[in-house]
C-alpha cells in the first residue's frame, strides 16, 4: 500500500493524523472520521461495507460529520481520490 493510503479514509478519503488500520493495515484504532463520521474497524471492515458505507454518505449529501473540522476550501473530488486503490 502506497504511504498516503495509510492515512486515508477508506470511505471518503479524508487523510487523517495517524493511520485508521494501523502500520500492517490490520489494526484499526476505532476513531471516527471527521468527514464521513465511518469508525474505523466498524463500518469500513470490508470492501463490500466501505462502498455502502460511501454510497449512503454521498446519497445524504456527503456532509461532514465533524463540520468545524470542514477546510474552507474542501474539494469533494479531489478528496475521493485518496481511497486506497483496493477500496474505490
């Protein structure tokens, strides 16, 4: 797995301050994406949870789940672009 995976959101693709699953990829730390709002180890286990997980996310309105944390000038698109390759 790319560096910049490891940090990614496997729903949204929000890079996030440490990885959700871990150096192995295997070990989620259970936090709750500021974006998404997926926990980590939870609802994005597997690739079949992620997909449904982001397609209710982007059916709702993709709207953030910590809206503080939202950058001014947040590009939806660019963000998708961070899943990791295997979860897209």
């Amino acid at each position: 797995m790319d560096k910049i995976e490891n940090f990614a959101c496997r729903v949204c693709g929000l890079i996030q301050d440490e990885e959700p699953w871990g150096e192995s990829g295997e070990d989620p730390n259970f936090n709750i994406c500021d974006c998404c709002g997926v926990e980590f180890g939870y609802e994005d286990y597997t690739k079949e949870s992620v997909k449904a997980y982001r397609n209710k996310w982007l059916e709702v309105g993709a709207n953030w789940w910590k809206l503080k944390e939202k950058p001014e000038d947040w590009d939806i698109k660019k963000q998708l672009q961070n899943i990791p390759v295997n979860f897209k």
